[in-house]
C-alpha cells in the first residue's frame, strides 16, 4: 500500500515536522509534488503531498484558509512548506483550518532538498506500482471479456466498480442524464448540487477533479474518445481508487461505448437507405412493417418527424440525433434529406425528449400516429407541421393541431391550391422539357428582375421573359399584378416544403 502521512513524517531522516492536521495523518501519498504556483490545489490530481517554498501561500489569514480547504476539496493528502523560505507567517486561522478540515500541515527543515522527499515517497512506492500494474491488467482484460455487443455494459461497468471499490456513473455533463440507456443515474444529492452548473465547466473544471460534496469526496473525469462524456466516481472506503489506474478505466469504458456508436452508426445507415426506399413507393407494406421492426420503431403505432436545423440550415447537433435517442432509450430510424432529418419514432416519444436530443434551435414537425402503409402520408404531415412550427416561431407542430401555416389548416388543403396555381406548370413540363417553375422560383427571389435571373440561370434575358410569358399563358394569370404574384410565391413555399 502506498506510505502515509505519518509513515512519511515518521522518517528521521528527513527530519520533518507535523504543524497541524493529525487528524488527517493517515491519508495516503501517491505521489510528492512540487509547485510555488498561486493557485496550488489546481495541479492536484488526488492524493499528493504538495511542497512549497512558500511563494503559494497567501500572506492573508483569509487566503491561507481558502487555500487549506481547496487542497481538501481537489483530493491532497498533505500540504509541506520550506522552512526558512518564503512563506508569509502562518496565520492561527490557518492553523485552525487545517486541524478542522483535516489537512495534515508539514514543515519541511531547513536547508533539506525537497527532492530527498519525492525520492523517498518514490522508494516507498514500488510495491504500489507493481498494485497498480496488475489492477490496469485486469481493467483492461475485462473490455477483452465484454464484448461488442452493448448488452454487456451493464457487466462491464459493475466489474469496473468492484476492481475500484467505487460507484460508477457515466454521464451526459450538458443535462446530468446517463449516457448509455442501460446506464444508472447519479444519487438525488449530486443532481441537487451540480443541475444549475449543467451544461457548464464548472460541472467538470478539468478533465481529471475531485470535488468535496457533503463530507465526501467525488471525482469527475472525461472520457477520452466521447464529448461530453462524464465518469463520476464515488469511492466506497479509503484509500481512493489510483488516478492512474482509473485514467485507464475511462479509456475501457470508452473504448466500449465506441465499440457500441460503431455498431449504431451501421444501423443508422442502413435505417437512411430504408426510409429513402419508403419516400420513392419502392417498398411494399408487409416488408416495411418487417424493416421498421429491425429498427425496433413499433411497425402500428409511430409518427415522423421532420426535424430542420438552425435558421443557416445547418445540420447542428442533429448529425448524431440518432444517438441522442438511443441514448435516452428510444431507437429510431432516420434519414438526412435536403437540410431536414426525418426520423420514424415511436408514438410514445414526448416532445420534451424529441426537443432535448435536437437542441434548443431545432424546429420539429411530427404527424399523425400511423402505420407502415401510411407513411409516405405521414411524410407528409410531418412535413406541413414543420412549416407550421417555422411559420408560427415554435418548437414543436403537430400536424392537424395548433395554429394554421400560411392560413391553411391542413395538407389536403395546402396540395389543393397548389394544384390549382402551379398545376397546369407541372402538366406542361411533363410533356415539354422545360425549368418553368425554377425560373418562376429564382424571378420572385431576385425581385423580379429580369437580369438577375437570367445570369442566376445561365439563360438570355429574351428566354427568361419568353418563360415568364408562358407561365401567364398557362395559368391564365396576370404576372403584372402584386396579387398574382402573391398567390404564386404561396403556392412554391407549400410545394416547396411539402416536397422535401
């Protein structure tokens, strides 16, 4: 085991001298470090003997303390101050502090090398390292043993927490919510301290921080291979888990979550390709209702949702909204098309979770509960709602629900006028190769000049004019009038959208 405080005073050798503290003599040393830094309990990791010449010590009976209870709160064992030095004069505050808290308070003789210590400290440590070896053996045999499948997290990360004598908890630092959906959640008391900090670094100021809570000590860590992923440990007993050891248990576990983000990314593409054969009509109901079970989507009671990003129509979070789902225990099926994900989910799912997994800046439109033989409708719906929910500024829209979009209620209706105004455009097309509606588009974007859409479309301006002419010919409409042109703008933002 690793040399105490008092073992570590207890040499004659070194000659040194327990100020205050004893209570604290017992603490454990990992490691015997030196820094005259200002803020000194930043460069503790847990379980150091912190050394000073005294340069660290705030001349202040207010500072002294404020330092004595942050080495506490970062995990040091013991803090040692050069004697004949530059420490200010040890304030009876200071003193107090360091018995009540307890920190063990020790003066190091002049004129002894601090290095005399640390080599020490190192001597006495040799067993500890071969401990640790074969600890970090263990840790990592148990990933070999896991698996890749992601039933096996549950196992992996109780045997992680037996090897470390701790409780393990893997975290989503932006809302406190487990990472894995067979993840446990932290203790009420964690939640109560850390939820008005979510989201900030204060949750975790440094990749590797013990923090003092309610008399005892927690440490949080990141998780090398996942943003945001937050480790926190609650250590069952003294002396607290190796930080060289639990760095590699951080590494085991990320390790195995990307073993698991792999396997979801495969199904996430393969879900895309079947919702883009479900858009073109190329599947038949009964095979649908087989592939959205393979997706674990129920195949008689599910909506979609149409979800577009922030107004620069940015892709944002939604590029891992799959994870974020399975993360919270709802799989889903979805497909990236033309700036808006649409993702086939269970009816069960509340707005809250579809809101939280898109962020904040994410519009959503989700139709109707449906099934498999009517989703190409519900495409639909969801399509509609999320122009609604853009219209109307709001978050979520359901379709058939809430306030109309554009003075329309319904995608029947929506369909309706856009036949009757841009019909007769498509029927000509269809039989005439022609880039009628994508002239009238570009003339109602560029104001209607004449010169700017022709060098937008690469066209003579003679053509452009020639085009505007027909599309009047066509619809019987008077492309002089501000109503006229109204009318057609409304109908190519509802085509547009119902159409993406």
């Amino acid at each position: 085991m690793a040399i105490t405080v008092a073992e570590l005073v207890a040499e004659p050798q070194l000659g040194l001298t327990l100020l205050a503290g004893s209570e604290g003599s017992g603490n454990r040393i990992t490691w015997a470090h030196t820094s005259d830094l200002p803020r000194l309990w930043e460069w503790v990791t847990g379980g150091e003997f912190m050394m000073t010449n005294g340069l660290s010590i705030p001349p202040d009976a207010a500072g002294q303390v404020a330092l004595a209870e942050a080495l506490v709160d970062a995990g040091a064992s013991a803090l040692a101050i050069g004697e004949k030095m530059h420490a200010p004069e040890l304030s009876p505050e200071f003193l107090d502090a360091c018995d009540r808290l307890p920190l063990p308070l020790v003066n190091i003789p002049y004129p002894l090398p601090f290095i005399a210590i640390a080599r020490s400290v190192a001597e006495s440590s040799l067993l500890e390292e071969s401990r640790r070896l074969r600890q970090t053996a263990r840790i990592y045999d148990l990933l070999r043993t896991a698996g890749a499948s992601e039933d096996h997290w549950q196992s992996l990360v109780r045997r992680l927490a037996t090897e470390l004598e701790s409780d393990l908890f893997l975290l989503d630092r932006r809302c406190l919510h487990p990472w894995h959906p067979d993840g446990q959640p932290i203790p009420s008391f964690l939640v109560e301290e850390w939820s008005p900090l979510s989201g900030q670094a204060s949750v975790s100021a440094k990749n590797f921080q013990w923090h003092r809570i309610r008399g005892g000590h927690v440490l949080t860590m990141d998780i090398p291979t996942h943003a945001n992923a937050l480790l926190v440990v609650l250590p069952n007993g003294e002396p607290h888990p190796d930080a060289v050891v639990l760095l590699h248990a951080a590494t085991v576990l990320g390790l195995q979550l990307s073993r698991t983000v792999l396997s979801l990314e495969g199904q996430h593409r393969v879900a895309g390709e079947f919702l883009q054969q479900v858009i073109d009509g190329r599947l038949g109901t009964a095979e649908m209702e087989s592939r959205l079970a393979d997706f674990d989507v129920p195949a008689q009671d599910f909506r979609i949702a149409s979800i577009s990003a922030d107004d620069d129509g940015s892709s944002g979070g939604l590029a891992d909204f799959h994870v974020q789902m399975w993360r919270h225990g709802f799989p889903v099926a979805c497909l990236w098309r033309l700036k808006t994900l649409h993702v086939a989910v269970s009816a069960i799912v509340s707005d809250d979770i579809l809101i939280h997994c898109a962020g904040p800046g994410a519009r959503i439109g989700i139709s109707r509960p449906t099934s498999a033989a009517g989703i190409q409708r519900a495409l639909q719906e969801s399509l509609w709602a999320l122009g609604s929910a853009r219209g109307n500024s709001m978050n979520v829209a359901h379709y058939a629900e809430g306030p109309s979009w554009l003075g329309l209620t319904s995608f029947e209706e929506g369909a309706a006028l856009v036949q009757r105004l841009l019909g007769p455009i498509f029927e000509y097309e269809q039989s005439q190769e022609g880039d009628l509606v994508v002239t009238l588009r570009t003339y109602l974007d560029t104001q209607r000049s004449w010169q700017k859409t022709a060098a937008a479309l690469f066209a003579h301006r003679q053509t452009i004019i020639y085009r505007i002419r027909k599309i009047s010919e066509l619809t019987g409409l008077d492309m002089t009038q501000t109503s006229t042109l109204a009318q057609l703008w409304f109908a190519l933002q509802i085509h547009e959208a119902m159409h993406k």
